[in-house]
C-alpha cells in the first residue's frame, strides 16, 4: 500500500469515526444551574484564545483551550488567562471523539463552569456540555446565552434517563449571570453575631 492510500485509509476511518459518534451518547448526572454554580470552582464569561489537540504520556488525545477571563463570577478574576483540558480532539487526521463533551471555537464568548484542577494541573468543564454556554449576539445587539446538549443523555437522583433537548432556549446574558451571583450569594451567607466583642 502505497502512501498516499494509507494517508486515504486513515482520513476515511477518521471520518467514519465522526459519522458514527453521532449516533452514541454520553450519560451524565443532570445538574441543575444552581448546582453547576455551587459545586464548581470557578465561573466565569471568558473569550475562547486558542485551541490546540495532543497526544498524553499515555498516547490519549486530549484538547487544550486557553480561555481570557472577560467577567470573572467565581474564583477567578478579570484578564486571568485559564486553560482547560478535555479528552478528545483531532491529532494528524486521527480522531478521538467523545459524544457530549463541550466543543469551542477560537474568538467565541462562552460562560464557563468549571471544576477543581485535575493531577496534571488543568481544570475541566463541570458536567460536560452542562457547564458550558455559548454567548450571541440577536438582531438588536444584546447579548444572550444558549446552552447545547448535542450528543448527552442526563440522568437524575432517581437514576431516570432523558435525552436532553438539543438546545435549551436563549437566556439574556445580564440576567443569567446575575442570576448565577444571587445563587452564590445565598449559599455563602454568612450568621453574624450583632453582639460586640468585648476584650
């Protein structure tokens, strides 16, 4: 087999690959927005960098995106650069795919939840597609954010599976994260004695 029919064989198996994952799903526990705001480490409206593919130690491919912090919601602050990883992505024309991880697009605004760094020092995105919303703009220039849940199965406490809609309907922009920050704040109130310290 000559190299041109090799480099062929591998562009159609790679192909295939994608053509077939749209038919999988992956299951993952539903969490709900305020969950998601809770339980991760950071949340933030962050401007998608760079992003780049590449193998691991243990030859798994695994996607790097650098993401520039725009409004920081938690535990992070503005024009703090933060790079992610997730596993899959496309090295050389082979491709790992895996169905209900979040997809980005250099120059795109999206809203972030994401977890605690993993070992090798890299947070990941809370929930899969769960934790992450990409930021439009409508036909009157405001801005609004959609959630896509292409390619995931959400399952509750109960351990009932659904298909999860193929998007969930646009929200503005304001109100979400302001929704987001009143979660927090309720969550981390703080019981003050009103009674003076006395030495």
């Amino acid at each position: 087999m000559n190299r041109a029919s090799r480099w062929a064989l591998v562009a159609f198996a790679a192909l295939a690959l994608v053509g077939t994952s749209t038919a999988y799903a992956t299951t993952v526990t539903k969490m709900s927005l305020k969950d998601l705001a809770r339980n991760s480490d950071a949340v933030v409206m962050a401007r998608v960098e760079d992003q780049v593919a590449r193998y691991d130690v243990n030859k798994e491919i695994y996607t790097y995106v650098t993401l520039r912090v725009l409004d920081p919601v938690k535990g992070s602050h503005k024009d703090d650069v933060i790079t992610i990883r997730q596993l899959g992505g496309v090295v050389n024309n082979i491709a790992s795919i895996v169905p209900g991880m979040p997809t980005f697009k250099k120059g795109d605004e999206v809203v972030v939840f994401l977890t605690q760094k993993d070992k090798a020092g890299y947070p990941w995105v809370m929930g899969l597609q769960q934790g992450k919303y990409t930021v439009s703009q409508d036909e009157n220039g405001a801005k609004r954010v959609r959630n896509e849940l292409d390619g995931t199965v959400l399952m509750d406490a109960f351990g009932k599976t659904s298909d999860a809609a193929k998007a969930s309907p646009d929200m503005p922009l304001q109100s979400f994260l302001d929704g987001i920050r009143t979660d927090l704040n309720e969550a981390g109130k703080v019981q003050v004695d009103p009674t003076p310290q006395t030495e």
